[in-house]
C-alpha cells in the first residue's frame, strides 16, 4: 500500500486558497477515482474536488470552515501501487519578495494559518491575539516589526478579511511616507476644512416579531463587493431606450428551429453580448482596468453575466474571449453556463477574468436598472424588458405609428477612466447594432 496526499487543485487565475465547506466522505472511507470528496469555497464561487485516484481516506487534514492554499495537502489516501507521495509548494521567503515593497505584484497569497501568539518579536506581545497570518506575511511582519495596534489599522483584503501579502506590501509603502513626513507644527490660523467623515450607523432597533437572519458566505461576499465598488468607482449611468422590434422578429423565426437542430434554447443573451463585444471592438477604452494611476488595456474580452440563483443570491459566470465565438458559440456558452451555475457546478475558474459585464434585469420584469461595476472592470450594462409600444416611424411617406419592440438599456462606468462621452457613445453603437439587427443573420 501507498501513501497519497490529495492537494487542493489550481482553480485559476487569481484563486489562491479555498474553504472547506464539507468533506463528502469520512476517514476509512474508501473513494473511487473521480469521486467528489470535499466541497469547497472560494470568494468567488462553491465547488467539488475530485480524486485523481482510488483509495482509502486515512487522514483528513483540513476540517470544516479551515482555508487551505492552491497544492496544500487536505487529505491522506491510501493506495494499492508505488509511492504516489506529492510535493507540496514551498513558501518564499521574505527575502525573495522584500523588492516588491516599492511595486507589489497584484497576485493575493493566501494570508492563514499561523495565530500571531507565536511570535518572540517584542512589537508583538499580545498571547491572545485572534489575527492569523500565512508564513509569509509573519515573516515581513517579523523583519519589519510591525506592532498589533499596527496590524489591526489594516484593512485585509484575502478571504474572509483576512491580510494579504499585498496588504502588508502596500501598508509598509504608505508607512514609510507618514515616517518620513516633516512633524506638524503649531496651527495658529484658520486651517483648510478637512473631509468629513460619514457619521457612525445608528443602532437598528429590533422589535417583537422582526426576524433576524445571518448572512451566508456568499451574501456577504457580495455586499463587501459592492460596497468596496461604490467607495472605489465614482458611478456615472446614462441610459437608451432600444428599438429592437427587429431583434424579436429575428429570435421568433429562428428559436425553434435552433433548438431542434442544436438542442439549445436561442435567447436574447447571444444577441446582446454580440452588440457588446462589436461595441468594444470600436471603444476597446471601455475594455480596460484602473490599477492606481495607471489604465490597463484589457487584450481579451471576456464579458460576464450577472445570473441570479435559485436561493436568492447572485454570481457572474465569464464568457471567454466572447469576440471569437460565433453566435451559435455564445448560445451554447451562455446555456452552459447558466446551467451550470444554478446547480452549483461551476468552477472558479468559470468566474475569473471577466472585462465587461451583463446583467439582464428585464428578466425580472424590470424596465431599467443602475447596475453596480464589479472591481476591477469600469462598466456594466443592464438590459431591460421587452415591451411593445406605439413608436412614430419616419418612412418616405411621412412619419407613422406603428407598435414596435422596445428596451431600455442603462450604462453604467467608472468616471476616473470613462467620461460621459466615451461612455454614451459606447451605449449608443450597443444601441445601433441591436435596431440594425440584419433579419438575414444565420445561426
């Protein structure tokens, strides 16, 4: 018999450490190879991991609700065969990242494990600390002597609040400019007004019959998200309203025969999201991320779509490189994923790397929305509900009313990289290609 360690698996770019939510199996437990073993969590989606082998569950190695990092080991199996023992990464030294303290590299690493009543340094003498932090990020708290009171003056960004390398890296660069800052002296004069502070939330009262439900994981995920979006995006929305009497005519003639061909259904999604990556295509600007003062010109476009959850929450599934597939791709793509994503088979990398995003409140009978920026794309387009109206038509007989199939769509953008102009004239090319929509178009 063998021993193997079965590691948390890469789940994509920018995912560094997951949740464990349950173990599907027990210690002596045996598995078959491709069983589902451990369901867990990242702050992007929920998840399973399969075992690349059969055998034995001997040890579980990471509990409910523990964090484990990208190639941790969370389990020990055993097997029939040679050794199948796996390498477990090592972690860098602070030595080996000490230069990023002036440019930081933008990956999160995972910020665990270690309680801080471990250290012998005398900046941190509190044994009862409830801060934990990763190897790495002990060690430059260590080398640098950072104090508690310090560390609690820190905002982590990692799962569940908890600090990150990057934290730590960017807390040591505006550390050293209050050091090294001239001391204040003396105000004798009437001073600058400074910045008012929101005031504190007021206590909420609670009467006989109000029920109080907790929050689950993902909910507070996403209410972090969207607060941290608001405090970082000045939010400006223009808004269109869309004939798209032509786009309706067009899914009609076409949806049934689709889907007997294809065994898909043909939705409005593939259609918008077409209009969407042409409209970058001539505004590639509205493609783009902010990382402080510099703009990131995104090469992809990966466009995400808001789908809502059967228990009520939300969560963005990203259609990769959306500008090379064909409009029969995107559908498949589309259904695929909203599939998958309402019965809790995504992956996370299934959530990463989205550029733009979708999200289609008309589904819920809505005629616009204001839609919130997911960090750290610059803008967001809700779509609304289909509804018949009289509309005046120029024709060359003169102007006529007839009923026609209208949408309002809202465009809504970062301001410090996108202005009204750029922003309007992105919504406005949405808008044209959806009302020129060729009736001819094949599928």
């Amino acid at each position: 018999m063998a021993e193997y360690k079965l590691l948390l698996p890469s789940m994509g770019e920018g995912v560094m450490e997951a949740t464990i939510i349950s173990w599907l199996f027990n210690e002596g437990d045996f598995i078959k190879e491709d069983d589902s073993v451990v369901e867990i969590a990242t702050d992007k989606v929920d998840s399973d991991v399969p075992t690349p082998v059969s055998g034995k569950i001997v040890k579980i190695l990471k509990q409910k609700d523990e964090v484990a990092k990208i190639g941790e080991a969370i389990a020990i199996l055993e097997t029939e065969g040679g050794s199948q023992d796996s390498q477990e990464p090592e972690t860098k030294s602070y030595e080996e990242v000490k230069e990023q303290i002036v440019q930081p590299e933008p990956e999160v690493v995972s910020a665990l494990e270690q309680p801080l009543s471990n250290y012998s340094d005398n900046s941190f003498s509190n044994q009862n600390s409830d801060i934990y932090l990763s190897p790495l990020v002990k060690s430059i708290v260590q080398e640098e002597k950072i104090s508690e009171s310090e560390l609690k003056s820190i905002k982590g960004s990692g799962l569940e609040g908890r600090i990150t390398k990057e934290d730590i890296l960017g807390f040591l660069q505006n550390r050293g400019a209050v050091q090294s800052a001239p001391a204040p002296q003396t105000v004798t004069q009437a001073v600058s007004p400074v910045k008012s502070q929101p005031a504190p939330a007021q206590p909420i009262s609670i009467n006989d019959g109000d029920e109080i439900i907790q929050m689950d994981r993902v909910r507070k995920i996403i209410a972090d998200a969207m607060v941290n979006s608001k405090h970082t995006s000045p939010h400006v929305t223009s808004f269109i309203e869309t004939d798209v009497t032509n786009v309706v005519t067009w899914r009609n003639a076409n949806k049934n025969s689709y889907q007997k061909r294809d065994g898909e259904k043909l939705t409005f999604m593939p259609i918008f999201i077409r209009a969407v990556v042409k409209a970058i295509q001539d505004f590639p600007m509205i493609n783009v991320s902010v990382d402080g003062d510099k703009i990131i010109k995104k090469k992809n476009i990966n466009i995400g779509m808001a789908t809502a959850l059967p228990d009520g929450n939300l969560i963005v599934p990203v259609i990769k490189n959306a500008d090379q597939l064909s409009l029969s791709g995107l559908a498949k793509a589309i259904n695929d994923l909203a599939y998958r994503a309402r019965n809790k088979k995504l992956t996370p990398a299934d959530t990463q790397g989205a550029t733009y995003t979708i999200s289609n409140v008309g589904t819920f009978g809505n005629l616009m929305g204001t839609p919130i920026i997911p960090q750290p794309q610059v803008a967001i387009l809700a779509v609304g509900a289909i509804v018949k109206k009289p509309a005046v038509i120029e024709t060359e007989f003169g102007d006529v009313i007839a009923i026609r199939q209208k949408m309002f769509m809202s465009h809504s953008y970062d301001h410090r990289v996108v202005d009204g102009s750029l922003g309007g004239m992105f919504l406005k090319h949405v808008n044209d290609y959806l009302e020129n929509w060729d009736l001819n178009t094949e599928i």
